[in-house]
C-alpha cells in the first residue's frame, strides 16, 4: 500500500476537522472524509444530511467531488471517520465511486484512534468500471 504513517495521519487530522462542518440534524452522527489526489492535494468534505435522505451527501462524495471539480482524476486513497465505536465503513455507493476513479487505498477510523487500512478491492470486489474495454453487465 503507498500510503505511508505520515501521510494517514495527516489525513485523519483533516477528516477529524472536516467533521466540524457536518450538517447532520437528522442522524446525528457526523462522518470527515479526506481524499489524497496523486499530485499531493488533499480534499476534505463533510456529511450533509437532508430531510428527504436521498438528497443527503457522504462526506466521501463531497471530499471526491471537490476534488474532480478541481480537476482531479488520480488518486492515492481516502480517509473516512465518525465519531463511532469502530472505524467508519463507507457504503456501498460510495465504494463505487471510488471504483469510477481507482482510488486503491481506503483508511476507516474512528475518534479514538482506531483505524483500518484496506485496498479498495476488500470493500468492493466486483466494481463496475465502464471504459473503452467493458461494458456494464459484461463481467470483465
């Protein structure tokens, strides 16, 4: 894995800062993300629940789509925590869009310190990844 300590430290900080802005007056519980685009840039984002829950965000999506708007397409890995009793598992949704873009490395934590670093591939075996050489549904 090319994450380094150093490196998902730095992360976690920014994921554990980003929970400050989340927007959760429904659930409760809120979830800091923070993605490492290859160059170095990181991007945090925040959950953002709304009253009509497929309006709400992950703060995964909102890390990610902060960072393809910034024009980013490559990436080392992303950090995802919650203030829960083991370390945050992103959804499946959201595993899929790190598949979309081959984000290989996936650290979960928690606000105590607890932390599991997985390859995207654990969390999501059979991505669906439409390019040039497959096609949805193709197996391949």
């Amino acid at each position: 894995m090319n994450l380094t300590e150093a490196v998902i430290d730095t992360m976690v900080r920014q994921a554990m800062d980003a929970i400050k802005n989340a927007y959760i007056p429904y659930g409760g519980i809120g979830v800091g993300a923070c993605a490492l685009a290859s160059d170095g840039t990181f991007y945090t984002g925040c959950n953002v629940e709304n009253s009509i829950p497929r309006l709400s965000v992950s703060a995964e999506e909102v890390a990610m789509y902060k960072a393809i708007a910034d024009g980013k397409r490559e990436f080392d890995g992303l950090v995802v925590i919650a203030d829960v009793k083991h370390p945050f598992i992103p959804n499946g949704a959201v595993c899929q869009l790190l598949a979309e873009f081959d984000v290989p490395e996936v650290v979960m934590a928690d606000m105590s310190g607890n932390v599991q670093h997985v390859e995207l591939k654990e969390l999501l075996p059979h991505g669906i990844r439409i390019n040039a050489n497959t096609a949805l549904g193709s197996g391949q």
